[in-house]
C-alpha cells in the first residue's frame, strides 16, 4: 500500500513561523499545477504499480486551489493510478477560505478529510503569528466544514507560544474539543531558521520558552485529549478512535509514497528523492531532473529510522517485527541499550513490545538517540 503527497506551494501570506515551501506568486498556479500533472503522469512507475491508499495534498495553501483544479488532480491520479482502494482523501485548508460553497464543491469532487489549520481560537497570538484568520472565523470553518458534509475533520494547534499562559492553552483544547473534530495535531511552537521567527530568536526579540514550561503545556495537551476520548498515538497526534491519519501513519511505518510539486519528497523503500524547493527552476526543468537530490537508505539507516518512528507512537517497537526487517543481532543489540530506560520506567516492555508512554513523548529525543546504531 502506498501514498501519494502533492505540494500546493502557494499562500496569500507567510505566517512567521512557518518554513514550508510557498511563495505568494498566485499568479503561477495554474502554470504550477500543469506542471504537477505532468509529473504524476511521467512518474507513474516510481511506486511500481502498487496500490495508492492515501492521497495528501498539503503545502502551502491548497485552498488557494478551487475545487474543480483540485478535483483535477484527483482525476489525473484516477485515470494514472486508480482510486478504487484510496480510503482517505486530505486536503490542507486554511479557515478563512472555507466558504459553505468552497467546501461543497471540495466534497463533492471527493476530498473525505479535512485539515484544518487553526493554530490558536485566540486573536492576540493569531496577529502574533501573521495568521490571516481570527478565532470566530476558525469556528465558523469547523461548522462549514460539518454542514458541507466532512464528517473527518482534524484541526491544527500550535503550543509553547511565549505569551500564552496555561490557561489560554486550556482554553484553546477547550474550544478544539467543544466541536466535533476526530483529530488534533498539535505542535510546539519551533523557532526556525529562515522564518520572521527566527530572525526574532538571533536578534533577542524571542526566546524559546523553558523546558518546565513546554511539559506542563504537553501534559495538559494529553490529559485534556486523552479525557476527551482522543488516541495520543504519535507525540503531536491525537485520534478519535478509527479516525488516525492513515497517510502520516504511513510514512511513519516505512510505506511508500510519491511526493509531486516544488519541494516535495518521495520514497521508495531503499531512496528517498526531494524536489527542488523553487518555483521557477521547478517549472523550468524537465521532470526527470526535478529530483535534485536523493539518499539511498543503507541498513543502519533504516534501522535508526525504524527505530525514531516507531517509539514516538504508540504502537512502539514489536520485538518480533525488529527481528523480521534487522535480524537478531539488531534485537540484541537494541534490547541490551534499552535496559537502562526500563530500568528509569520511562520505556516499558510489554507483550513482546518496547513503548514510550504517551506522557515521556516529548522526551523521546534523548532516548531515542541512545538506541541508535552509530
Ligand atoms: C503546512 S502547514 C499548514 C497548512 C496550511 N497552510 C495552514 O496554514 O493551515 C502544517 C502545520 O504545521 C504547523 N507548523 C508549521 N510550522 C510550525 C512551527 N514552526 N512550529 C509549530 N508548528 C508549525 C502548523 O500547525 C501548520 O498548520
Ligand atoms: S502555516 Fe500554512 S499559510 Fe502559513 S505560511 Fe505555512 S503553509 Fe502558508
């Protein structure tokens, strides 16, 4: 079973945390998304005929896309790849495009999961973060979005903002959880290089709040989500139970995907190939030569990388699978390590698997690192 990602890398604004690719170049999209059929059609063979389970389109902005160009997309993989076992369709919206009428025409080309990108249901950190919605505008989405039919909705938090205090946290999953989604992800706030953000942080202007801070915020993150009937079942991602994103558990259980549009990436189980994160060379250059760079996966790769996925969720490491995909010497290796994280109670061995519980996620780094092959 495998994915297929496609890049809408167009916004109307930059959000100053945000360094996904997009530009504000409207003017290119439909230049942009020629180009992209083009590709899913040349790159037919890149997934060598296997069964597409789930589509992604993210970004950027896909509700920049109206729905017939995005209902486009979708017949051009009907017609290269078929959609007969595709189960979940996602589109990446962000809410003050989503009109009653937007969001029926989106339905009824197809898309059956919304993603909605909130971020906060307080106006003072919406203006902070350059967002160009306010707090009545991400409700009036949600109820939208639940009149146009999308019964699987998931929303997008983002936490550890300076200025927030705990009980505006509070108040935000209140309000996430007062409405009828079936998923939050929710992240903690990154200051990255590249964004306004993180020219903030060099200049002093921001600080990356203290670590005692970030906890009591994730904790609170669990026990409100958890309490409200909410899976914790990867360390940003939070599931009704059914409704886990099928797509992102895919890429974390090493299943294939192919990723079009500027900046996207693709894996085929051995290589994993990025396009080039620029507009203009993207359109300029042949589809072959879109891949400008690529890694090929050695097996102590894929080990760590098996091993990162797989205890930030909550299905962790089966012992039986490890010794399948690695070999003995890998298990052995890697049960000899985890001895001293049991042995603190924050790695538990049950039922032939290692796991994280879901409170220690957000320290999973650490742990993680140490049971890597180097
Ligand atoms: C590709 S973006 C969202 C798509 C859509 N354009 C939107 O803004 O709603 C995916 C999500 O990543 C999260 N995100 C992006 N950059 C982040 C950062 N630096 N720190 C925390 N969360 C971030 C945001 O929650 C965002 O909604
Ligand atoms: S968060 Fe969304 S809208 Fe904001 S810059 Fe990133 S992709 Fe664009």
């Amino acid at each position: 079973m495998a994915g297929i990602y496609i890049h809408i890398p167009f916004c109307k604004s930059k959000c100053y945390y945000c360094d996904f690719y997009s530009c504000t170049l409207l003017a290119k999209k439909e230049e942009v998304l020629a180009a992209i059929c083009d590709e899913l059609e040349r790159r037919a063979n890149f997934l060598q005929g296997e069964t597409i389970e789930t589509i992604y389109i993210g970004g950027g902005t896909p509700s920049l896309c109206t729905p017939s160009e995005i209902g486009a997309l979708l017949e051009k993989i009907s017609r290269t790849y078929g959609l007969l076992s595709v189960k979940e369709i996602t589109v990446e919206a962000n809410p003050d495009d989503l009109t009653p009428e937007y969001l029926q025409g989106l339905h009824a080309n197809g898309v059956n999961r919304l993603s909605i990108g909130i971020q906060s249901f307080i106006d003072r950190d919406l203006r902070w973060m350059h967002r160009r919605h306010n707090a009545s505008t991400a409700i009036r989405a949600i109820d939208n979005a639940h009149n146009a039919g999308f019964d699987n909705l998931t929303i997008d938090l983002i936490y550890g903002i300076p200025q927030m205090s705990l009980a505006e946290w509070e108040y935000n999953l209140r309000q996430a959880f007062r409405h009828e989604i079936t998923h939050l992800s929710a992240y903690h706030l990154t200051l990255e290089d590249g964004t306004v953000f993180g020219r903030w942080l060099r200049t002093g202007k921001i600080h990356e709040i203290d670590s005692e801070s970030s906890q009591s915020a994730y904790l609170l993150l669990h026990d409100m989500a958890t309490s409200a009937g909410f899976e914790h079942y990867e360390i940003s991602n939070f599931a009704r139970p059914g409704f886990r994103a099928h797509h992102n558990s895919n890429y974390w259980n090493g299943s294939h995907y192919l990723g079009v549009g500027p900046s996207a990436h693709s894996y085929d189980g051995k290589r994993r190939t990025w396009n080039i994160a620029n507009l203009h060379q993207y359109l300029l250059l042949e589809p072959q030569d879109r891949h400008f760079d690529s890694e090929t996966l050695s097996d102590q790769d894929l080990y760590n990388e098996f091993i990162m996925t797989s205890l930030r969720r909550a299905e962790g490491i089966n012992t039986e699978e490890l010794e399948r995909r690695f070999g003995a010497r890998k298990l052995h290796y890697f049960s000899q390590r985890a001895q001293k994280f049991i042995n603190q109670g924050i790695l538990i061995y049950q039922h032939n698997t290692f796991y994280i519980p879901a409170v220690h996620y957000l320290i999973s780094d650490s742990i993680i690192s140490d049971l890597f092959e180097v």
